[in-house]
C-alpha cells in the first residue's frame, strides 16, 4: 500500500515553526489564526499535555462548541491518560479538523478550513526547502512533481542528523527518469516515483547503499 500523509492517518503532524518562512506558504498560513481562548475546558486539556498556546481557524473554532465531543477530548485526557495526538484523533478523526503542534514553542493549531488545511499539508515541503537552502545544500530536479506525500518522505529521508553525517553531499536532485537512487559526488539523485510511492525506510536503505558504493552508485528499487 502506498504511503499516506499523516494528516490523512493521524489527523495530526509535528512541526517546527523556527523552520518555515512567515511570509510565505505553511508558514504564512499559520500566523494568519487567531488565538483560541474561548473555551476552559480547551484550554485545560491542552496546558496537561504541555501548550500554553492555542490557536484555531474560524471553522475549527464552531467545531469546539460541540460540548459532547469536548467532554469526550476532556475525559480522554484527564480520565483515560490517553495521548494527545490519540487523543485527538479518536475524538475529532471523522470531522474535517486537523492539528499541528509546535512543542518547542508549545504552540497548538487547529484548522478546518480547506485551504489552510492544504498549506499544512505542504509543511514538509517548506520546512525543507527553507533548512536546506539555510546549509547551502542546493534542491535541484522535478521537485514540483512531488506530491505532498513524496515531500514528506524527502524530508523524513534528509533530517538534520543525516546531513551531518555525509556532509560530502551538497546537492540534491528529484530525478524523473530515473526510480532508483543515484550518488555522484556531491550530488545526491532521488527518483521521484519512489519518493511518491514508497515507504521512507525503504528510501533510506537503498540511500544508504548508494551512498556506500554498491552497485556502482546507483540503486535500483
């Protein structure tokens, strides 16, 4: 089966906010809705799993005077110790609401409207663009082919620990043609079907071999 966006499975996804430009796209998007603080019970439920600030978007906001469904959020946390992003998604997976949390800045978003929605969706995308340019490690090839998922997987494959070990790679390139991964220093070649269709760790594990020299640089999947 294909990979899937968290936001489709857990209805929520982690972010950081120090990693995304608030001008433009995810970014933007997120300064853009409004602190939350119409609700105690709300408020309650997020200061116990350590956010001091809430933020929701207006349709998310009509969502939350649903009182049956907040008591439900309410005793799952308090009663049943259930687990935030559990949490949540057990109580509200079936509306159209998702949830992005910030825990460095103990900052909880919640939105509901569609386009914001999207601009979530395109996180990865963002965060990723900006931390690599931010390294001068240059994102070359068909990345505007990538669908959410595919920069998802990108961004799960190039975490910060990973660049500090192979600092040999300065450039990286979304190849179209190619469904395989390709090393030829210093640039690092992905294809972009497997980046759209296959799970990270299978990624990685032929990144890694690539990177090792097997197969003379080049790994098929």
């Amino acid at each position: 089966m294909p990979p899937r966006h968290r936001l489709d499975t857990l209805r929520s996804i982690e972010i950081s906010q120090t990693r995304l430009s608030p001008r433009i796209g995810c970014g933007l998007m997120l300064t853009t809705i409004p602190r939350f603080e119409n609700s105690d019970a709300l408020n309650n439920i997020l200061s116990n799993y350590g956010y001091t600030s809430i933020r929701a978007d207006k349709p998310a906001q009509t969502i939350f005077r649903n009182s049956a469904l907040l008591k439900t959020f309410y005793d799952n946390c308090f009663n049943n110790k259930t687990p935030l992003r559990q949490n949540f998604r057990a109580t509200y997976g079936h509306l159209d609401i998702v949830l992005a949390l910030d825990a460095e800045a103990k900052t909880a978003w919640f939105i509901a409207d569609q386009q914001n929605r999207i601009a979530l969706a395109n996180y990865y995308r963002d965060a990723l663009s900006l931390s690599l340019k931010s390294i001068g490690i240059l994102l070359l090839g068909s990345t505007v082919r990538l669908t959410p998922v595919g920069w998802q997987n990108l961004y799960d494959i190039l975490t910060d620990d990973f660049l500090q070990a192979h600092r040999e790679i300065e450039r990286v390139e979304v190849m179209a043609l190619m469904s395989g991964i390709r090393w030829r220093p210093p640039c690092l070649g992905i294809g972009l079907t497997i980046l759209n269709v296959r799970e990270p760790a299978d990624i990685k594990t032929a990144v890694d071999a690539a990177l090792r020299g097997e197969a003379g640089n080049d790994v098929y999947t």
